[in-house]
C-alpha cells in the first residue's frame, strides 16, 4: 500500500515538474507545479508527517500558488522567449546538479537500515501524533525562533515597499 | 528583568529603534530630509552595542530554553556588529542628499539587518541560527538595490538575492540533515548526539551542507561568483556594511557550528575549509589582479581575506576562535573605512570608479587619499596597522596546529596581493592626465566636502585599525576570552535569576 502510493505520487512529482519546466505559457507552469505539491503533500503524508501534508496544501497550494497565478494574470504574461541559455549551466550546472544528486542518494541508500522504514500514517501505529508534538515544541523550545519570524516578516513586508514605490 | 530579556536585550533595543524608525518615516512629509531620523537610528545602535558590554558581566547565560546564548564570544560580535552598523550610518547620513524618497526605510533595514546578524552570533540553535541568517541576508538584499535609478543596482540586488536563496537552501537542507542524524537541531545536543549517531555519513552531509551555505554568504571559493557584480552594483556605504558585517555573524556561526557542533569530525571538515581557504585566498588575489573598477577590485579581495579567515579554522580550537576572531574585527574595521573613503569620493551617482578615476586623488583631496592609503596598507598587512596583527594571529595560530602548508601558501598569497593594493596606492599619488589638460578646474570630479558626520564615521574606522594595530591587548584578550567560552560545556541550570540592583 505504502509502496504503491510512493510510486504513483512520486511519478506524478516528477511528471509534473517536468511538465513545468517544459511548458512554455508561465499558466501552465504554474499549474503544474501545483500538481507537484499536491503530490509531495500525499508522499509526506505517506511518510506519517501529517502536519507537514496539511501545511504543504494550505501554504504552498492554497496561498503561494493562488498569488503566483495571480501575478501572471495581472502582469498579463505571454508565452515565455526561449534562449539557448549559458553554457555555464551546461557545463557545470548539470553535471554538479547530477553529482549531488547521486551523492545524496549514496548516502541515503548506505545508511538506510539505520534510517528505517516510514509507516503510513504515523500515529496510528504508535499512538503519538506529530501534530501535537509540533506544537508542544514550537510554543516551547522553539519559542523564539517562533516569535522572532515576526522581524522576518516585518523586513519582508518593508523591502516590498522600498522596491515597490516610485522614486520621486 | 527577567534573565530571557536581558540575554536578548541589544536585539530588543534595536528591534524597537528599527520600528519606530519606520513608523515616523511614515508620517514625515516627502521630501524633507531624513537626517533626524538617522541620528535616531545612530543613537539606537550606539544603546545596543552598550547593552551588549552590560552583558559580559553575567558569564555564560542561556535563554528561551536554550535557543541562545550569551557569552564573551557572543558579546564580541555584538559589539563588532553594532560598530559597523554605526560607523556604516554615519557615512550614509549625508549620502542620500537630493535623493531622500527612501532615506527612512534605508535605516530602518540596517537596524533590522543587524538585528538578524546579531541573532546568528548569540543563538546555539540552528533554526535561531536560520531565522536571523534570512533577517540580515533579505535587508541586505534589498538595500542592495536601493539606488533603483541604475541598472547594475537592480542587477546586483536580483542577482544577490537568487543566489543568496540558493545557498540559504543549502543552509536549511544542512540543518534538515543534521535533524535527521542526531535527532537535534540544539548545537550542543548535535555534539551529543554525533557521537552516537547511527548515521554518521549523513551527519557528515550536514556539515558539508552547512559549510557551502555559509560559504556563500562570506563569499568563499568556489561559491564567490556573485561577489564582484553585487559589491560593483550596490551602493557604496551598502557594500561597507554587507562586506563585513553578515560576514562576521557568518563566520561567528560557523566557529559555533564547526567547534562547538561537531568536533568529533574536526580533522575532517579541517581538511574542507582548509581546502576552501586555500581556492578563495588564490582565487580573489589572481581576480583582483584583473579588475579595472575599485569596487570589484576590493570584492575580489575580500574573497582572499574570506581565504585568510578560513585558514584560523584549521588550528587548535582555542587559537582558532580568538584569531579568527580577532581577524574579523580587523578585517570589519579596514573594509568599512576603505568603502567610506569610496562613498565620500564618489557619492550617490558613484562618478569614481575605475583606478584612472582615482589617479590623482590626493591632489584634489588628500585627506581622503591619506585615509584610503592607510586602509589599503592595512589590507595588505604592513605593520602597525590591524592588518598585520590580523594575519600574525591567524597564521602562528595554523603553525602552531602544525599545518604549515597552509600558512605558507596563505603568506605566500598576501605577499602576491600587495601588488594590486599598491597599483591603487600608487594611482592615488599620480598626476592625472586629466588635472594637467583641465589645469585645476576639475570638472570631472566636482569637490565636495566631507560632512561632519561620516568624518567621524571614517576617523573611528581608521582609530579602530590602528589601535587594532599598536594595541591589539584589550580586543585580543576578549577574542581570547570568547573563545575559552564558547568552547566551555554550559552548565545544566542555565537560567540563573539575574539580581538587577
């Protein structure tokens, strides 16, 4: 069951990252990716990580996605211009892409018996739900960090009205 | 007060500086002068730094269950940070003359920029370490780009910007790693745990991870390509500070992480950064050597003294944290003063910025020519400026760990470098071809005047690289201090109640 929902999402990951890459009207890119995050939220919460499935979906597809599509609207952008693009990316980029890639993937696969097998959803098996975890932890150990995002966002919110008005 | 405020009590102050500086920026009419509100921002920073040495008194103090950090090692970069943020204020007071539609906002993100470098140098959590890392590298982003009338500035803020999310990336998957590894994202509990661990490959992984992220951020080779076209794009007293501040909380981040988070794997990563040093040190030196324009000149040299820096991380713990310590502020204190000179000669339109632009400066203005000579003496490490001290430190310290290899390719490299420090020098003290056809009516560089304000910004940089120079006790004490501390195991009941009489 585990492995069949691994497959059959984690194809439709990759196919539609693909797919984002290749299409050329920034819409249909934009829609692609959404299907990618879909699917990563089913593979994550495959693994037993139910907050991030659910984080996954209401963040990335509900919130950032919706603004994506709607720059592309109001920005009323056409089908992208191709380039032959930089031979740097030919020559270094891929190749370093493919050696991380692989050396992650070498790590991953030497060191998988101590790394374990996931469960699909965690707490039924164990009876310790990630959700509240989270929340302990956050409110708890990581209060600051919590707290501090606030300052984050705050320089965020500042530097979009800096770049954004007009100079006079 | 209770213990948790005191330990975050330079962030608050700024903190609160940075918002009201926000707030009153917003209901001044356009137009006026923000001058008023730069003082404000200078007075918050100089509070900071002051609540920063009010803390050296308690020891080693941990708050907000344990997320950070206060000790010497901490202070020290504190304090360092607060100096640049303020002497970097001083010289951009007058800078926005005539261009004052973001004067406001531009103070308020180099509070809050410092804010994030402050929070990286205190915190002994990673995810603490991340969140101030995205502070100070998204304001440093954005003032990047201020001058939004040029295109290198939008170049280099977009380009600053895709790379910097890159290398946070990379920052985020280390930390993801270390998680995996040791069930921690504590520093202390990861060298707990590494010993341990059952994955040792992918703890291994999360330095390496960690070790390009930082890399990126202090613009280290091969992660330096971004350097040159941001620093020549940026605005001048913007490349003063983000060359040396965010470079210090970097690197005070990664001798936490390095030292204090995973000794076990000390010869290890030793080997990678002494790798790293060795590529940036070569690398910027032979960059510099090729560049026409001064300010992808000093970008390619402050990759080399990135190289000089990294070389202190191969030595023995102690030395290591107080040289390289003791190496930044010098670096902080010639660098910020050597982009002063370079705001104070061009200015907001930046009309000097080739070495044939400079030729002849000390006959126009010779102080400003003095200063800049001096700065650059420092950089290339002529005795009795901080410089020299600087790299004296770092080197007997990679000699006393017996990595005698590296100091020598590391001496070797800065008697390399003085060459294109002395061209500039040397440039400085020509007749131009320029002054002798105008006969002294220099249209092309209109005089003017150094304000009052960024003088005393550029004499404090000059005074601290030659105190650091003749003097070097007092700082090299408390380098010395911060690295006994931050290396010392924190006791269990870290949240002693602080009497407040």
């Amino acid at each position: 069951m585990e492995l069949a929902l691994f497959i059959i999402f984690g194809l439709i990951a990759v196919a539609g990252a693909l797919n984002f890459l290749f299409q050329r009207h920034p819409i249909n890119s934009a829609l692609s990716l959404v299907t990618v995050m879909m699917s990563l939220a089913v593979l994550y919460w495959s693994l037993g990580a139910e907050f991030l499935a659910a984080a996954q979906v209401i963040v990335y597809s509900g919130a950032i996605m919706v603004l994506f599509v709607f720059v592309i609207m109001l920005l009323n952008a056409g089908e992208e211009e191709r380039t032959t693009g930089s031979r740097m990316a030919y020559i270094a980029g891929f190749p370093g892409a493919a050696a991380i890639f692989c050396l992650l993937s070498f790590v991953f696969l030497t060191e998988r018996k101590a790394l374990g097998n996931a469960n699909i959803g965690g707490y039924l098996n164990n009876f310790t739900s990630n959700i509240s975890e989270i929340s302990t932890v956050l409110f708890t150990k990581l209060l600051l960090p919590f707290e501090v995002t606030s300052v984050l966002i705050l320089v965020a919110i500042l530097g979009a009205v800096v770049l954004a008005r007009k100079e006079q | 007060m209770s213990p948790n405020v005191i330990a975050l009590l330079p962030e608050i102050v700024l903190t609160i500086t940075g918002v009201l500086v926000m707030l009153i920026e917003a209901v001044l009419t356009p137009g006026t002068s923000r001058k008023s509100l730069g003082w404000f921002a200078i007075l918050g920073t100089i509070a900071s730094g002051a609540a920063a040495f009010y803390q050296l008194q308690f020891g080693t103090v941990q708050a907000y269950s344990g997320s950070i950090q206060i000790d010497a090692f901490s202070v020290f970069f504190h304090v360092l940070i607060a100096a640049v943020v303020l002497v970097t204020l001083l010289g951009s007071l007058d800078y926005f003359h005539g261009h004052a539609t973001h004067a406001g906002e531009y103070f308020a993100l180099s509070l809050f920029g410092a804010v994030g470098m402050m929070l990286m140098t205190c915190s002994v959590e990673l995810l603490m370490v991340f969140i101030g890392l995205e502070i100070s590298s998204i304001s440093t982003y954005i003032m990047a780009g201020f001058r939004k009338g040029q295109a290198t500035g939008s170049e280099s803020s977009i380009k600053y910007f895709l790379l910097g999310s890159f290398a946070t990336a990379f920052f985020l998957y280390g930390i993801a790693l270390a998680f995996g590894a040791t069930g921690s994202t504590s520093i202390a509990a990861i060298a707990a745990g590494l010993g341990s661990s059952a994955t040792p490959l992918m703890a291994f992984m999360a330095l390496a991870m960690i070790i390009i992220g930082i890399g990126f951020k202090v613009s280290a080779a091969p992660f330096h390509v971004w350097t040159p076209d941001v620093y020549q794009g940026a605005p001048a007293p913007v490349v003063g500070l983000m060359s040396t501040a965010p470079k210090a909380a970097a690197f005070a981040v990664l001798l936490r992480i390095t030292f204090s988070g995973f000794p076990g794997f000390e010869p290890r990563w030793a080997l990678l950064i002494g790798i790293i040093a060795v590529l940036s040190m070569t690398i910027g030196n032979l960059g510099a050597l090729l560049q026409k324009d001064v300010k992808r000149m000093l970008a390619y040299s402050s990759i080399a003294h990135a190289g000089y820096l990294l070389v202190a991380f191969t030595a023995f713990p102690k030395d290591a944290i107080a040289s390289a310590a003791f190496y930044i502020a010098t670096y902080s204190a010639m660098n910020v003063g050597a982009f002063a000179v370079i705001t104070q000669v061009s200015g907001y339109d930046e009309t000097s910025r080739t070495a044939e632009d400079f030729t002849g400066l000390a006959l126009r203005r010779p102080v400003m020519a003095a200063l800049l000579t001096f700065f650059l003496l420092s950089l290339i490490g002529i005795p009795f400026t901080g410089g020299f001290f600087g790299k004296f430190y770092v080197f007997s310290a990679a000699i006393g760990a017996g990595h005698i290899w590296i100091a020598v390719l590391g001496l070797a490299n800065s008697g390399f470098a003085c060459f294109y420090y002395l061209r500039l020098i040397a440039a400085l003290y020509t007749k131009s071809l320029k002054d002798v056809t105008t006969a002294g009516e220099d249209i092309a560089h209109p005089f003017t005047a150094t304000t009052i304000p960024a003088g005393i910004g550029l004499t404090l940089a000059a005074a601290a690289t030659l105190i650091l120079g003749i003097l070097p006790g007092q700082v090299l004490q408390l380098a010395q201090r911060a690295g006994t501390t931050s290396l010392a195991p924190v006791e269990k009941a870290s949240m002693p109640v602080i009497e407040v009489k």
